[in-house]
C-alpha cells in the first residue's frame, strides 16, 4: 500500500509541475473580440471568399467590354501549291482568243513573264474550236494580307440583359463572403466557449483531485495513530487514483479545444495560445429576452439573401431567352493590305488597301426549337427556385424555434444549478465537518463531493449550451457581421 502510496504520489507531483511548466511559458491570451477579429483576417473560407468576389468583378468587367468595340490585328501569309486554272469559252478560234488577250500577254512579257501561245489557242492556233482544251494558270505563289478589323453591337436586347445577370453576379459573391464570415464568426464563438468549458471541467476536475488528496493525508495522518482502518486509508487511496485520469482527460480536451479554436481562427497550431475569461462571465447574457427584440426576422439571413439574389438572376436568365427571338444590329469596319508576288523581294512588293464599312442585321426566324425549349428550362428553373426559397424560410424558421427553445430551458436550467451547486457545497462542507470528526465515512464524503462535481460541471453545461445556440441563432440572424464591424 505504501508502494502505491508512493507512485501515486509521484504521478501527482509530475502532473503539478507539467501544469507549472506550461503556465511559465510565454502564452498569448485571447478575448472573444480578439480570437473574432483575427478569424476574419485570417481564417482560409473567408480569405477565399474575398477572391470569388475578385473574381465576379472581373468578370462583370469582361461582361460590360461587350458594348465596346472589338478590335483585331491580322496578319497572314500564303504559298501557292497548285495554282488554279482559267478556262473560257464560247471563242471562235485559237487567233481570235490570242488576240484578245495579246495587250496583257504583251504586259506580262514587259515585266518579265512568258507566256505559253500554245496554252491559250488549245494547242492548235489553224482549228476553229467552240472552247479551248486548255486552260490559263492564274494567281501567284506568294500571297500576303494583313489588317485590322473591328465590330462592335449596336442593338442587342439579349446583351444587355446579360450585363444585369453579371452585375448580380458580384452581388451574389458578396453575399456569399458574407456568409463565410457569418460561419467564420460563429465557429470562432463555439471553439472559444469550448475551451472555456474544457477549462472549466478542467478546474472541477483538479479540485476534485486536490480534495481527494487533502483528503488521503488526513486518513493517513489517522491510520498512522490508529484511529481508521486499513480499509478506510485504501478508498482514500483509491479516490485518488480514479481522480487522476479525469484531471488529465480534462487537460487534453483543454489542448484539443484550443486546437480546434486556433484551426477555425487561421492562425498556426504551433502558437502557444489561450483565453480569457471564464464561462461564469457569460452568465449576464444568459437572461436573453427574445421578445424584446423586434428585428428577429430572416430579412439579414444570409441564405435567404442569396436566394433571392439567385431569383433575380433566374428572371434575368427567362429575359435573355425571350429576348433571343428580336433582331439585333451591329457595326463592323475592316482594312488590310494586300500583295501578290513570286519572290520575296519585300522592297519591291506593291501593296494594295482593301477597307470597308457595314451594318449586319440578324433576324431570328427558325432555330429547330432551341430558343423555345431554352425558354421553358430557364422558367421552370425559376419556378424550382421559388420552390426551394419557401422550404428553406420554413426550414430557417424551425431553426430560431429551436435555438430559442435550447436557450429558454438552458436559462432554467442554469437557474436550478445555480441552487443546486449551492446546496451540495453546503452538503460537502456538512459531510467534510462530520467526517473530520467521525461522525460519517470516507464514504459518505465522497459521495457528497460527486454530487457537488455534478452539479457545478451542470452549471457549466447550461451556460455553454446556452451561448452555443445564442451564436447559432445570431448567425440565422445574419447578426454576427456587419460592414461596420468589418
């Protein structure tokens, strides 16, 4: 017994002085307001949010060039592989068809380029023929272009509704970072009440196990004069024993809590953090009358917002599609150079403009159904959408029902443990007192001392379940965040 006595004894002192140790550490405390503050700097939904909405304006910007003209350089080039061929027709003979033609034969044989008669009269220049057999090879091999058009719309219903969809397209986004910093905010609130409560059943715990051990050195201070029994010096011992892991289950849940708090803040896992406060302070909040408030609504809810967002989009959407079946103008303008040649004598090149200036009208008249059948998909979407929007606002609506339940009964609840931490103190004090002068057992004490853990770890419970479902409910509320804040 006294072995384990001893061993006992140690594990306790390593406990206290790993406890000790850490507490001399370097350790950033956080408040509430703090641990929210850099979640919104830092936590990753919300820093990725912030670029969806980058990137919506962005695209609305895309969406707006549209209405201004697109300008295009190009350029190209071409080699001749085969060149085509010319026939005509309808010549009395091979002299006449030489004749003809014999000014720009004569051009041609100026500039250098032989001619073949043969070619042009068929082959036999004495044959009266309706139609040449052969024919005269035309183009050159080298073929150059280059120029710069433009376009731009000048009548598009269906464009210009779509610049409405991309305006909502960043109204959306927005809204949807605004969401990610509502779930931001509330996850922080949650993680930081936890790791209150782990503290708190931590304290519980570790008092448990002191008094346990207050306890264990009374008994052995009797046994030692002979006044207890063995019997009585081995539950002192074995209360001890059970108190330990509980204080130590306590100390990891305090680690895992501070964890989780450091995940959801963004911040790294390795930093040597806690909080300030206690669960206690938060009792104040606790007497939450909802009937005072006349803003408890969905008109701030985040999902509502973005629905009804998306139902602008959606009627936008069924505009576009009947806007599809009007006509739509356009302007247009192009210039290019050109040149012909056989060589790639670029100094000696001749160059030749082309430009032109053109209204397009596009009238839609047949499309095998396609605009109708687009139509209907964007208005039964819309319909499916209003669907969606009433189940969701009954849904919201359970939800604050429910989170205004869990705080009314936490708030009795809290209001019962309160009377009940008191009367089992007194309990434990009574039995304490009976104890020292042998007028109960070990027992009887520790049975007391259970009732009492009981009842403040209840108290505890109450408060964090309260608090919990109050962050839950400001975050249907769209309450947590406001720009404000921001």
């Amino acid at each position: 017994m006294k072995v384990i006595g001893k061993i006992l004894m140690a594990a306790c002192t390593f406990f206290m002085t790993g406890v000790m140790a850490s507490a001399q550490e370097e350790t950033t405390v956080l408040t509430l307001d703090d641990a929210i503050r850099i979640a919104l700097s830092e936590n990753t939904a919300v820093r990725v949010a912030d670029k969806e909405i980058e990137r919506a304006e962005y695209a609305k910007k895309g969406t707006y060039a549209s209405l201004f003209p697109q300008v295009n350089g190009t350029g190209t080039f071409q080699r001749t592989i085969k060149k085509q061929v010319m026939y005509m027709d309808g010549m009395s003979g091979g002299s006449m068809f030489a004749s003809i033609f014999e000014p720009i034969i004569t051009a041609l044989e100026q500039n250098g380029i032989h001619v073949d008669m043969s070619a042009l009269t068929g082959g036999n220049q004495d044959e009266n023929k309706s139609s040449s057999s052969e024919g005269i090879s035309v183009g050159r091999w080298n073929t150059f272009n280059g120029g710069i058009s433009a376009a731009m719309p000048l009548v598009n219903a269906q464009l210009w509704e779509s610049l409405k969809v991309s305006k909502q397209s960043v109204e959306l986004a927005v809204e949807q970072a605004r969401s990610s910093r509502l779930d931001a905010v509330t996850q922080v609130k949650q993680a930081f009440f936890s790791v209150l409560l782990a503290k708190e059943a931590f304290n519980v715990y570790k008092d448990v196990y002191e008094n346990a051990m207050e306890n264990l050195a009374q008994v052995q201070r009797k046994f030692d004069v002979q006044k207890v029994s063995e019997l009585e010096l081995t539950r002192a011992k074995s209360n001890v024993a059970s108190a330990i892991p509980n204080v130590y289950n306590a100390e990891s849940s305090v680690m895992l809590a501070l964890w989780q708090l450091k995940a959801v803040m963004g911040v790294d896992l390795e930093m040597n953090m806690d909080v300030a406060g206690k669960l206690e302070d938060y009792a104040q909040s606790m007497f939450y009358d909802i009937h005072e408030n006349d803003d408890v609504n969905l008109d701030r809810n985040t999902t509502m917002r973005q629905l009804a967002i998306q139902a602008d989009q959606l009627a936008s959407a069924v505009k576009m599609q009947k806007y599809a079946y009007l006509p739509t103008l356009s302007l247009s303008f192009s210039y290019s150079m050109n040149a012909m040649t056989n060589d790639f004598k670029f100094s000696q090149y001749k160059w030749t403009p082309y430009s032109y200036l053109g209204l397009s009208l596009n009238i839609p008249i047949f499309s095998g159904g396609k605009r109708h059948a687009d139509l209907k998909a964007a208005q039964i979407q819309a319909e499916s959408l209003d669907l969606t929007r009433s189940n969701t606002e009954r849904q919201l609506k359970i939800a604050i029902r429910s989170y205004l339940n869990t705080m009314e009964t936490n708030m009795k609840s809290y209001a019962s443990s309160q009377e009940a931490v008191e009367l089992a103190q007194k309990a434990y004090d009574i039995s304490q007192k009976s104890y020292n002068v042998g007028k109960s057992t070990l027992t009887d004490l520790h049975d007391a001392e259970l009732v009492l853990t009981q009842a403040r770890l209840g108290s505890s419970q109450a408060i964090f379940n309260f608090v919990n479902a109050k962050a839950s409910l400001e975050q249907v509320l769209g309450k947590d965040f406001t720009v404000e804040e921001k």
